[in-house]
C-alpha cells in the first residue's frame, strides 16, 4: 500500500515537472498557431481577447513558478521604462489606446517566457514542421503568396524567421548542435513569398549557420566545400523550382532596390519638421495624409518604436543592444550575434516588431545574459 502510494505520488511529482518545464514551450507555439489562424480570417478572430489569455498564463507562469529575481532586474526596468512611454505616447500624442497596450503586454510577458524557461526542441520544431507544411501546402497547389494573408506577402519570411530562431533558440538553451536545416527551408519559402529583404535576411541565417553553428572558430577547408556546396544545390532548386519567384526577387531589386520610394518616403515624413514633443513622446503620424493613407503604417520597425514608446523606448532598446552586443562579443557568440543582426536588419522595412509578433525573439536575442542556471543565492525581487 505505501509503494502504491509512494508511485502514484512519484507520478504526480513527475508530471508537475513536465507540466512546468514544458507549459512556456506550449504557450509560445499556442501563440503562434493563434496568430497564423488570425492572418487568414482577421475579421473573425477577437484578437485582442485571445492575446489577453496568453497574457494571463504567460504572467501567471512568470510570476508564480518561476518568479522574477533580481538578476532580471535590467530587462524588468527597460520594459518599464517602455510601459511609460507608451502611456504618454496614449495620453498626449494618441497613435495607440489604452487597451491596445493588452497586446504590447503580452509580447512583453512571451519575451520573459522565453527568457526565463528552456524552451522543448521538440516542441519547437513541431511548431516549424507544422509552419513548413502550411506554405508548402500552398506552393504545391499554386497559391499566389500575396493573396495569403490579408496583409503583405512580406510576413510570409518574418514568420518563418521567427519559427526558425524559435528552434535556434531551443537547441541553443539546451546546449544541442545548431542545425542548418530551419535556415534552409526558411530561404526556400521565403523565395516563394518574393519578398526582397525576407530573402535576403534569410539566406545571411543561413550562412551564418553554416559559418558560426560549431564550437570551431576557424573557417575550415571542410565549411567553405559545404558552402559552396550548398549554393549549388540552391542555385538548382532556385534555376528549377523557384525560377519565377527568385526572378520577380531580382526585378524588384534592381528596379527598387531594398526600400522602395513610399517606405524612404514615409522616413523622411516623420521627421519632417519634427519638434522636441514629438521626439520626446513620439510623433503624432495622423496629422499626415501619406500615414493616414496606409493607415498610420509606418513600414519601419524603429519608426513604430518612436511612435508608440517614443524617446523611452529608443533608449530602452538602444542600452539593451549595448549590453547584450557586448556580451556576445566578449563571449564570441557570433552565430546569436549575427542572426541578432540580420533580424535588425529585417524589421527595418516592416512593423513585424515592436509590438508585433516578432517581438518574444526580438527580445530574447536583447536580454537572453538572463538565460543562466538559477542559483540558490538568487534573490526573489
């Protein structure tokens, strides 16, 4: 009888374990899939009522199993520096509401998921698999990739660049080999979508992969081969399989190159007679007929971060960059270091961040020095 007991209680122990080592893993997948369902039918999804409950497990998870240590201090100060911002920005300049915030809450709290736990490589690599399927899918029955989704084809290769990260991220947090494979597809899809600087962005992943995934510091006799190697096959398949999309690529290139005139013209507006309010608390973008003709849209990451954080949340970003391109560098942890930047460098002609859905691994990849074993001496704020 006591054995009996013992077991079950054994039992019980051991699927608590499960539940919360593996519960952030399911959370940021459920995130995802949500938000791959909401692309194709946005007018009938409550999207901010649903990001409400992945608000709630994410904070509940964070603040009750794991808790916030002092160690976390930084990241917790930076997010609330940018709280403030946005309140201010909500208050005075208006290009958000207060309820919106829901949203700006919730990336919050799946950054910190994300930090905090060690995400499932399995997990995260059915969420990639289930991902892969849903564009191949639509490649094999011919789909136009700019009738997807209700917005621009352009999400296609963010959202394959998150997924991608996502599964970098768990092997990295769980000391496995990176491997080249997620970058590869990534390229793939994201020469199906056509869009310039999603291609582009994810064929840097990939070499980068290729160049920086092992221990090795030097580039060997052995690398270069693959790499070549490598292009060949993707010229094949790209000459063969993607022809028409990779030529529609290079056209868009080399008649727009990577920012088009609307995107550099929607640049030079903002700042166009800027004050020091709008610096301060970001710049009011309907005043502005071109902003109000792509409905406040700024087409620019940085831009959407002054206007809906203002000053605060630039500075909150910028020291954040700092610290952690610092720590990369000193650790030479290239490989983070460069997928870090060429996801920078991604958002720069789209708002797939700062307040949108690349934000979990944009912040992971800006405060992930939180990512260490927990220490017993470790001070519960």
């Amino acid at each position: 009888m006591i054995n009996i007991k013992n077991n079950f209680l054994n039992k019980k122990n051991s699927l608590k374990v499960i539940i919360e080592n593996n519960a952030p893993s399911f959370f940021i997948v459920g995130y995802y899939f949500f938000y791959l369902f909401y692309l194709q039918n946005p007018s009938e999804v409550p999207f901010l009522s649903i990001a409400s409950v992945f608000l709630i497990l994410s904070l509940v998870w964070i603040f009750f199993v794991k808790k916030i240590y002092k160690k976390d201090k930084f990241i917790i100060a930076c997010m609330f520096v940018m709280t403030i911002g946005y309140f201010l920005q909500v208050y005075f300049i208006k290009n958000r509401s207060f309820v919106f915030f829901i949203l700006v809450a919730t990336y919050f709290s799946l950054g910190l998921l994300i930090i905090k736990s060690k995400l499932n490589i399995n997990i995260m690599k059915f969420s990639f698999i289930v991902h892969v399927l849903f564009f191949s899918i639509h490649i094999i029955i011919g789909d136009n990739p700019n009738e997807l989704f209700s917005i621009s084809q352009n999400v296609i290769s963010s959202i394959m660049m998150v997924q991608c990260t996502i599964v970098y991220i768990s092997e990295y947090q769980n000391g496995k080999n990176i491997t080249i494979l997620p970058a590869l597809i990534t390229v793939l899809i994201s020469a199906w979508a056509g869009g310039r600087a999603g291609f582009l962005c994810s064929l840097l992943i990939l070499f980068s992969v290729i160049i920086f995934s092992k221990n090795k510091k030097e580039i060997t006799i052995g690398k270069i081969m693959f790499i070549v190697s490598l292009s060949i096959v993707l010229l094949v398949l790209i000459k063969f399989v993607f022809s028409d999309f990779f030529i529609q690529i290079l056209n868009r290139l080399t008649d727009q190159g990577i920012v088009d005139s609307v995107r550099s013209e929607l640049i030079e507006r903002y700042f166009y007679r800027i004050s020091l309010e709008d610096i301060i608390l970001g710049r009011n973008l309907a005043f502005d007929p071109l902003y109000r003709f792509v409905s406040l849209n700024t087409h620019n990451s940085y831009l959407q971060l002054h206007a809906i954080y203002g000053l605060f949340g630039i500075i909150a970003i910028f020291f954040g960059l700092i610290k952690q391109i610092s720590i990369y560098i000193k650790s030479k942890n290239f490989l983070l270091l460069f997928i870090l930047i060429t996801i920078l460098i991604r958002i720069f002609s789209e708002t797939h961040a700062f307040t949108n859905f690349m934000d979990p691994i944009i912040y992971w990849l800006i405060f992930n020095y939180n990512c260490q074993k927990e220490d017993i001496t470790n001070e519960i704020l």
